[in-house]
C-alpha cells in the first residue's frame, strides 16, 4: 500500500506519494499541459515512462549543471516553446535536477506550478522533500535559491534499480543521519535490516522512506525558513562541507564521517554514551559508508573557521544526546578543532 503525507507549510502545501508508481503521475497531473527537465542519464533509461509533454529539457547530468547559466538557458527554451503561467513544470531525476528545476518553476513569470518524480535515493528522502530550491554560484552551494513547495512529490523504488552503489550509500547516508537526530526505532530497523535495506527490498524501503520523509518534513513545518529546528538536519554537515570541498569524496561519505565527528563530540561533551556512538559507526560501515580518513587537518580546520568567523569563536554544531534526540550547542571553536585533531589521528 503506498503512503501520502500532506506537507502545508508557509511556502505552499505539497503532497508526498510514497511507494507510488510512475503510472498514476495522470493523476497528479490532471490534464495540465506540462514541461519535463530531466538529466541526460534519465533520459535515457527512463524516457519511455515519461507522460506526455509539450517539451522535455534535458539537461547534462552532475552537480556542475546547477548554475544560474543553465537556469537562463532553460528561461529561454521555456520562452521558446511559448510556456505561461498555465505551465506545469516535471521535475524527473535526482536532486540537481530538483533544485534546479524548483527554482526555475518558481521564478520563471513569477511562478509556475511545479512537481517531482526524484530518481535517486538521496532525492526521494531529502532534495526533493522541504521545498528548498536553488543553484550554486562560483562553487559556492546552493548560494542562490528561494523556499518554496511543488504541487507533490511522487516516489517510486523501481528507479532505485538502476542507481551506482555511491549513490544509493549516499542517500542511505542521509537516511541514517535523519534516524540518528529523531527516531531510535528507524535506527534499530536500519540494524535490523540492513541487508534487506541493501537488496532494495520493495515493502522495507517504504517503511524506511516513510519515515525518513516524515521526519524530514515534520522538523521542515517547524521552520520552513531555516532558523533554528532545521539546523539539525545539518547533522554530520558543517565537516562534511569542508571535506567535500578539499577531497575527492561523495557527499554520503563526507557526511558519514562527519556524523562519527559530531557523534565523537558528543561523547567528549559527556552528553551522549560510548556505547551509542559505537552503535552509529557500525551502522554506517553496515551501510559501506566510510568511518575513518586520512585528511590534513588544516585543509579542514581553516576553511570550517574562516566559513563560521563572523560569528566569533563560537559555532553552532548539532550534537546527539542519545540516538534519536540532537540538540544545537553553542561550541567553542577550539573544541570543534580538537574533535577533529582527534578524527585525523585515529
Ligand atoms: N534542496 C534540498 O533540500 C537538497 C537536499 C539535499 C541535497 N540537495 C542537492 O541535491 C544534489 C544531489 O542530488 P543527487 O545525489 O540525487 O545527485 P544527482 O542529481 O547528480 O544524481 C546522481 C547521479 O545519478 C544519476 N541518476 C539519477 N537517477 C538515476 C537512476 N534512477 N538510475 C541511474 N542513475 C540515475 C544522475 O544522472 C547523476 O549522474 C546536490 O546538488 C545537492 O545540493 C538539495
Ligand atoms: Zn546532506
């Protein structure tokens, strides 16, 4: 049985399919002419399961299309095949996909109504879910963009068949870090069921997408706008940006080592047990997601302190108290910089 959850926020109100199939996307659709983007890769494995459409923008796949300069290049094919303001826009592929068509729905003449198929696993439970949109400027992530929800967001596995495994731990990855801030049983069914998880199994994935989207959108209604709850979410984030930008890594992986970074803190910060935060290592390698690097803590630690300076010594980092419950503290920098002293060593 697929799920819905009924997203309203200040931003709009989305509908969330979960376990659905591309073949009720009419349905979502009701008629309204439409305009798919798309990446090249789903293009091709996936076109002839697209709905009717009066253009399809296919875009080359990889995080250096989220430019303002593709953005425009879609503003130009949207005035060429005459698009207004009855236009619904198909978001169909992963997260740059989303981002990018989201925020070109929601600028071009002002706002087109909009939707998402999201193709990858990271998609599915985190870009395609909260109504963030937006593109990179001068390699500075998601530097322009607005918040702002699509019409709904239709999830269905059986494009996870096709997904590299670096992809699929990257959204496992983010799976874990949205169990490890907010609900100890995901946690547990992750142990569990970790190689079920692996093999894709159809009934397992809804549960775990379900209610990995259910978190994601519950801390989301709190703060639509990002001012305080949605700061958990950057669980693992704040040393995982700095290692993306200086390493050869994914984001999953970044973000693995840096939940170990933030669940080590905790511990040090004596708020959360040894033992838990063993627990949070050996699910990550369960889901082959790195624990350990060799990195030069300086390409690290300079670049998260210049990035915080503004705010003086001090940086917010999201700590756990126990799996499943993370608190925001105000940390000296100094002690973030030991913590990572300590990961570079080990
Ligand atoms: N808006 C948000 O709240 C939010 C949250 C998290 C991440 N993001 C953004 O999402 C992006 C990352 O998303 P992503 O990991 O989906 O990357 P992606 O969109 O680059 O997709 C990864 C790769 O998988 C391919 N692909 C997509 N679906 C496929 C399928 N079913 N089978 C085979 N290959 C497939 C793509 O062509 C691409 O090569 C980043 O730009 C990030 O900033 C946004
Ligand atoms: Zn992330």
């Amino acid at each position: 049985m697929s799920q819905r959850i009924y997203f309203h926020g200040e931003t709009g109100r989305c509908q969330i399919l979960i376990d659905d199939s591309m073949s009720q996307l009419s349905a979502c659709l009701a008629g309204q002419e439409i305009i798919i983007i798309t990446d090249d890769n789903v293009n091709r494995l996936y076109n002839q399961l697209f709905p009717p459409a009066r253009d399809i923008i296919i875009l080359q796949s990889g995080e250096g299309t989220k430019t303002l300069l593709t953005v425009e290049s879609i503003y130009r094919q949207l005035l060429c095949v005459s698009a207004d303001r009855s236009t619904f826009i198909l978001g169909i592929g992963g997260g740059v996909v989303s981002d990018i068509t989201g925020f070109v729905a929601s600028t071009f003449m002002r706002g087109l109504r909009f939707g998402f198929v999201p193709t990858t696993l990271l998609a599915q439970v985190d870009a395609a879910i909260g109504g963030k949109n937006g593109v990179n400027l001068n390699g500075f992530k998601n530097m322009i963009g607005v918040v702002n929800q699509p019409d709904f967001v239709l999830i269905d596995f059986s494009f996870l068949k096709t997904l590299p495994a670096k992809e699929l731990a990257n959204g496992f990855s983010e799976i874990i870090k949205c169990a490890a801030i907010a609900s100890r049983d995901l946690f547990e069914l992750l142990e569990e069921e970790s190689e079920q998880a692996l093999r894709l199994d159809n009934d397992l994935l809804r549960r775990i997408v379900g209610e990995t989207v259910r978190i994601k959108t519950a801390i989301v209604s709190l703060d639509e706008k990002d001012r305080g709850q949605r700061k958990k979410l950057n669980f693992g984030h704040t040393f995982a940006h700095a290692l993306e930008k200086a390493y050869r890594i994914t984001h999953g992986e970044a973000v693995s080592l840096g939940m170990i970074l933030a669940a080590n803190l905790s511990v040090k910060k004596n708020m959360l047990e040894a033992a838990e935060a063993s627990r949070i290592r050996k699910l990550l390698q369960m889901f082959g997601l790195p624990v350990s690097m060799k990195f030069d803590r300086d390409k690290i630690v300079e670049p998260i302190h210049q990035d915080k300076k503004k705010s003086g010594q001090m940086i917010d980092f999201v700590l756990l108290r126990s799996i499943g419950e993370a608190s925001v503290e105000r940390l000296r920098f100094s002690e973030v910089g030991e913590a990572i002293d300590d990961l570079c060593e080990s």
